[in-house]
C-alpha cells in the first residue's frame, strides 16, 4: 500500500515510516527537516506542513498519518489546521483505507501547555468528523494519544534527573514508552483494524488513571 506520513526526521514518525517499509510498503515522508532514512520504498519531501500552497502531488494514498507536531511553537496552525489541510488533500478520497492522527494524552487530561492541550484536543473532535466522511468508503479514521514517549522532543526533561523521579511517580509502568512500541500501535490501527473507528486510543503507561488519594490515617 501507499503511505504517507508526516513528520519523518525523528522520533515516532520516522519509527512510523521504518516500521511500514519492514512491512514492505511504499513510504511517502514530508517533515521540514531531512530524512536519514535510507530505501527504495521511501520518498521525502522536504516541505513545511503549514507551507499550504506547496503540498505535492500524491495520488491515490491508502494510509495517511498525521504525525507532525510541535510543542510551544504555532501549536494550532501545525498541529491541527495543517492537519486538517494534509487531510483533506490527501486522507478524504475513494482509494483511502486508514487515517490515523497522532494526538496526545494531554488532549484528555488537559496536563501540557495551553494552545498544546487545545491543538490536540481539536484533532479529537476532527478525528470523528472524518471518520464519519470516509467511512462511505470503507475507511476507519482514529486517533492514537501517547503519554510520554522517548523521543528527542522531550529530552529537557528525560535527562532531568529531578523531573524524571517525578515524572515516573506518575506513571503506573515507570516507564515511557519508545517510538517503536508507538510505531507498532500505528501499524496496528490503520492495517490489522479494519472496523474500529472514530475513537481515541489513549496510550500513557497508566499516567492518565493515576490518583493520589490523601486521607488522615
């Protein structure tokens, strides 16, 4: 099949775009930084996803994820608006099988920064709209929300030793999750699912269920 995805230079996207080609398929990459990535399936188009007016032409893709995000840098116009722009050139036409969107556990929780949390909560309520718009052919349309994951966008606080110990008080596994163990998610919603669709798969280590009840002893 013909993937697209964006946001290939590192981090979950690039495991994303590795995964798919051990898969054998045809990867289609756009990030605004270059590729590493190195094979005769993969295509990389160097282009700034909020760069509207300069998409490529790419017909008939069958999976399209949206992984390109950012944090604390134009969040609505990078994570959601051109989401939405990449979605409907390329995600909303007959030969589409899957989208899936990249969101966040923050965009349940409310726990990250301001425009983040509304970015990423905005592709929730998006997610459903084009599940319902593509399903007349056949498509699924989900969101996959990591909690924390390790990659090179989170190491201010990876390599914090303070911040890490707090970090994993929080989270039930004591770990964060690799972008592999992301990629395998991704591979697993948008090929192996073909009837789960318009929903929010929240993958967090069990930070989002976590509470802290105090009580006098």
């Amino acid at each position: 099949m013909k993937i697209l995805i964006t946001g290939t230079s590192q981090g979950i996207g690039k495991a994303i775009a590795k995964k798919f080609l051990a898969e054998k398929h045809e990867v289609i990459g756009i990030d605004r930084c270059e590729s590493t990535i190195e094979s005769a399936d993969y295509t990389h188009f160097l282009l700034d996803v909020r760069d509207y007016n300069n998409y490529p032409q790419i017909k008939d893709v069958n999976v399209l994820i949206n992984n390109a995000g950012t944090q604390n840098e134009d969040d609505i116009e990078i994570n959601l608006k051109a989401l939405i722009k990449i979605t409907e050139k390329y995600g909303v036409q007959k030969n589409i099988k899957s989208i899936l969107n990249i969101g966040s556990a923050s965009a349940h929780t409310g726990s990250e920064f301001p425009e983040y949390c509304a970015s990423k909560g905005g592709v929730l309520a998006y997610t459903k709209n084009v599940a319902m718009r593509v399903a007349e052919f056949g498509a699924t349309c989900n969101s996959l929300d990591p909690g924390g994951v390790l990659t090179p966008l989170n190491d201010c606080v990876i390599q914090d030793k303070d911040l890490w110990s707090q970090i994993m008080d929080e989270t039930p596994l004591k770990k964060w999750a690799t972008p592999e163990e992301i990629a395998q998610w991704a591979f697993f919603l948008t090929v192996t699912n073909t009837f789960c669709t318009g929903q929010s798969i929240v993958v967090d280590g069990g930070e989002s269920i976590k509470h802290n009840f105090v009580w006098k002893e």
